[in-house]
C-alpha cells in the first residue's frame, strides 16, 4: 500500500501566512509567521515543510510579487508548481451568491467552506478578525448568502490616532485595556470602543443571519484577532484559528 504524500496547505493573509501539513485525512498543527515583502517567512516555512510534500495548495490576499516567490521555492523543493484556490460559482457543497464570483475574496470563499464542513448541516456565521473584520454567512444547504467587511479592532484604532491629534496625544503612555467598555484612560478607550464595536457587528450579523436564513446559525471565529473578541460577544463562538487551512483541507480531499 503506497503512504500518502504530504500535501502543503498555505494561507498567506494580509500581515501572517499560516500554513499545516496534510497527510491523508489527518492535519497537523498550524504555524504561523509574519511576513514581509521580502519573503523570507515564505521561503523559510518551504524550507521547514516535510521533504515529502506532492501537493501544495494556497490562498493569498497579498500581491504577485509575494507569490513568484512561494512558487519558486516550492518548485525548487518539491518539484511542483503551487495551486492557488481562487473564487468560484461553486466548490465542495458551497455555491457563491456573489454576482461577480472573483469579486469575493478568495480566504472568505476557502472560510466558508472550512465552516460548512464543520457545521455539519447547520447555518454557519464566519467571523474572520484580521486587518479586515469580514462576516459571512452560509445557509445549512450550502449557499455563500453574502457578507459584510469592516476595519479590524486595531486599524480602527490606528485610523483614530492618525486622524486626530488631542486623542493621539492624551493616548499616549497609556496601557489599553479593554475589560470593560467604560474604561479610565484614554488608550484602554480605544481598545474597548474597536473591540465592543467589533463584537457588536459580529453579535448582530449572528442574529440577522437567525432572521434571514431560520435557525440559530453556528458562529465560527477565527483570525488573529479571534481570542480578543471571543470574551466580548454575546452570542456562543467556536474559535477554529486554522478555518482557512480547513477549508483547503477540504479542497485536498478527494470528494
């Protein structure tokens, strides 16, 4: 019987690129890395992947100068060429409700179907806390209903410090903390105002998706920011931080 090869699954974000290994149905951990227009945190996790990797699938937000890269390290270690998931009518039980298809970004798209997976045939809400809050909300048949994007917690904060001078002043030197939304000093005010905001949005995405779809949906939260907003949120979360590896996962899956 011959061992299945390894296969490479790759999420390259907007700041971190995350990746795991496949090997036949079983993932193993996730890694994750900042990365930078160099490159090198790309480079280094092909260097550091198993020497038996046959496939490599990948979804990335970032430009084409950061994926030559990728591919010609994995090219050169593999001797494979990397596949980029990309935005579809449909893929693995998942039908997109967007006119345009490419215009739903492909890490939403691969989300959504790393969630309707492990839904297990109930609705399902995405919450992916990044750079970018996104929202997207899957029917339990299956159907990408659309989404909402917002600024991450802390480009909302960033916004207010470049765009205001006494708040970027009496901010400074303070420690944020955001235990409670009624908070003493000026830094731990921005803190709790992006990520109350932010927990609202993703609280009230949950309930107009129980409106509009019937059924309480499961909440899936991933995303760097994931743990920050889990505690805020009224609605009950599953934290999956590797939802996107999942979803390609499930594109690695023979059907």
């Amino acid at each position: 019987m011959t061992t299945p090869m390894n296969t490479l699954l790759i999420d390259i974000g907007n700041t971190r690129v995350k990746w795991a290994t496949l090997r036949g149905q079983k993932q193993g951990r996730m890694q994750a890395a900042a990365h930078e227009d160099s490159g090198l945190a790309l480079r280094a996790l092909v260097r550091e992947a198993p020497r038996d990797v046959g496939r490599v699938l990948v979804v990335s937000v970032v430009d084409q100068a950061l994926s030559r890269v990728l591919d010609a390290a994995v090219r050169r270690r593999f001797g494979v060429a990397p596949e980029y998931i990309a935005s579809s009518k449909s893929a693995c039980g998942v039908t997109n409700s967007y006119r345009d298809t490419w215009r739903l970004g492909a890490d939403r798209w691969v989300s959504a179907i790393g969630a309707h997976a492990l839904a297990r045939g109930r609705a399902a809400v995405i919450a992916n806390v990044g750079t970018a809050l996104t929202i997207d909300a899957v029917t339990a048949g299956g159907r990408h209903r659309g989404g909402a994007i917002i600024p991450g917690p802390e480009v909302m904060v960033e916004s207010l410090l470049a765009g205001t001078h006494g708040i970027r002043r009496r901010a400074q030197g303070g420690s944020a903390s955001a235990r409670s939304l009624f908070a003493t000093d000026t830094a731990s005010a921005l803190a709790a105002g992006s990520q109350f905001a932010a927990a609202a949005f993703i609280d009230r995405a949950v309930a107009e998706a129980a409106r509009t779809i019937r059924g309480r949906p499961v909440l899936f939260l991933t995303g760097g920011g994931a743990p920050m907003l889990e505690r805020h949120l009224v609605s009950r979360a599953q934290v999956v931080p590797d939802l996107v590896l999942r979803g390609l996962a499930v594109f690695a899956s023979p059907p």
